[in-house]
C-alpha cells in the first residue's frame, strides 16, 4: 500500500490538526537530534500546537539556546536581514516549484482524460 501525496494545506477539523501535529512533531523532533548528534550543531526548535501549548527542544549542549541567542544577539544587523531575505528567496523558490509540479501533474491529467 503506497502512501498518496498529501497537499499541503491548513486542516480545517481541529481534531485532524491536532493528531498531524503530534505524529509529525515526533519525526521533527527525532530528525532535530540526529541532526544535533550527528553534526555537532548547537540546535533549537521551538514548537507551538494548535492547542498553544509550545514544546522546546535543545540539541546536546544544555547552554544551548542561551549560546544560539547569544550568537544571535551579537550579529549585526545587516547579516541577519541577509540571512532573513535568503532564506525567505528560498522559500519562495520552493513554493514556485511545488506549484509547478501541481500545475503539471493537472496538465497530464487533462491530457489523459482526453485521450
């Protein structure tokens, strides 16, 4: 049994919003330690459920989340607005992409439904 291509949109039944958090809140949560243990990175996560309730997760250094706003704080201005705008052109990147492969896969659809 394969597993179908979920589209990636805000759940309207609080419920389904709820169960799909916390399933994926494990794997992010697992994938944040791997990525914390297996490249010797300083790592925060900062969750927040649809109920509120924020989860924080801090990688192998306790004095982790203080070192990373420590770090934070002390770069200047200007590389943190760098940082910001590329990651944000990344983000729009991905979603042109996504949209794409939507736009795509309707195209062949339509095609076959011709056929």
């Amino acid at each position: 049994m394969g597993r179908k291509k979920l589209k990636i949109q805000r759940l309207k039944d609080m419920k389904a919003r709820q169960a799909k958090y916390s399933k994926r809140k494990r794997g992010i949560l697992k994938k944040a330690k791997e990525l914390s243990i297996l490249c010797d990175v300083e790592l925060v996560l900062l969750l927040s459920s649809p109920t509120g309730k924020p989860t924080l997760f801090v990688g192998q250094n306790p004095n982790g989340l203080y070192n990373i706003l420590q770090k934070v704080s002390n770069m200047p201005f200007v590389e943190r607005e760098e940082r910001d705008l590329k990651n944000l052109e990344i983000i729009v990147y991905l979603n042109q992409i996504e949209f794409m492969e939507d736009y795509l896969i309707e195209s062949l659809n339509e095609l076959r439904n011709m056929k």
